[in-house]
C-alpha cells in the first residue's frame, strides 16, 4: 500500500460518504464568463471530499476538499501520517463570493506524496479554525493569509498583520480592492 493509499485510508473516518475519481473537484475561475452558463458553472462550492490527481499536472497527488471544522481534524491525520505543512494561502472566488484556504503539506524520505487540503468560507463572514496548535509554523503562513486575504483563524495565538502596518484596514489581495 503506497502513502497516499495509507492517507486515504486515514481520512476515511472523516470523508465516509465520498467517491474517489480523479477529475478536478474545482474548474479553473474564468476570469470573464461568456455567458450566463458558464457563470452558473463557477458558482458552486466544490464538493467535500478526497481526489486522486495527476501530480504531473497538479503539483499534488491527493486534493482533499473539506468543511472548515474539519481542517484541525484532517491536520491531525496529517501529521500522524508524517506530513508536514509546506504553506497556507488563500484564494478570492469573488464571482462566488467566497474565500478558499489552502494547505500544502509534503513528506520527506521514502515515497513522495504531495497533498493539497482546501476549504471555502463566505467573504462575509471568513473564519476557520487555526492548526497551529497541530503545526507550529502555520502561525506565520496564517497570519500572512490573514494580513493579505483578512481570514480570520479562530484560535490563533497571536493573529496580528505581519507584513502590512498594524493599522491598515485592506487587505490587498482580495479582487475588490482598489488601492
């Protein structure tokens, strides 16, 4: 059984309802829709789940799309897996009017297996729970996912701006911002 099978296996618990297929479980965001069809196409959260993919075209061999209360449950699986966390970012699906947090997590020694963990928050109301209590350096990635996105990781121990001045009320990264 190959690592990524063992993961697989891991997050069963988590993921007990979900078919394993290896098709994209997110298109990529047009950047003008040409008709009101293929707008209605972007529109809809990915489904939850665990997706073989391709990692020569990917960059990753498994893509876990999972419920924000589920982020600090798969890290753990993670972990106990012999993972490590590479980065946190985030995307702006502003036609979705939602936020997507991405962690990147890879293993060293042995088999390769490169792992891309996502979950979707509204824009309005971004917050998901922080993981650094499971990987300690996702306090710098979190915070700069927040300084630039203004994501708010729940729990985290010292959420402060990072790279922008303390008193700056944007976060430049988002579609809608205009400087």
């Amino acid at each position: 059984m190959t690592i990524c099978e063992k993961l697989q296996q891991a997050l069963q618990p988590l993921f007990p309802l979900c078919d394993v297929s290896s098709e994209p479980l997110v298109k990529d965001e047009p950047q003008v829709a040409d008709s009101e069809k293929e707008e209605s196409q972007t529109a809809d959260t990915p489904t939850v789940g665990v997706l073989w993919t391709d990692a020569g075209r990917y960059g990753h061999h498994l893509d876990i799309v999972c419920l924000p209360d589920q982020v600090v449950p798969v890290a753990g699986i993670m972990d106990r897996e012999g993972f490590f966390l590479e980065a946190i970012t985030g995307v702006d699906w502003l036609k979705r009017q939602q936020l997507e947090v991405v962690y990147d997590y890879n293993r060293l020694g042995g088999e390769h297996c490169r792992v891309m963990v996502r979950t979707f928050l509204p824009r309005n109301n971004p917050v998901v729970p922080t993981v650094s209590s499971v990987f300690p350096a996702a306090d710098w990635h979190e915070r700069e996912t927040y300084d630039f996105y203004g994501i708010q990781f729940q729990g985290h121990p010292n959420l402060i701006r990072i790279l922008l001045p303390e008193d700056a009320d944007f976060h430049p990264l988002l579609k809608d911002y205009t400087p």
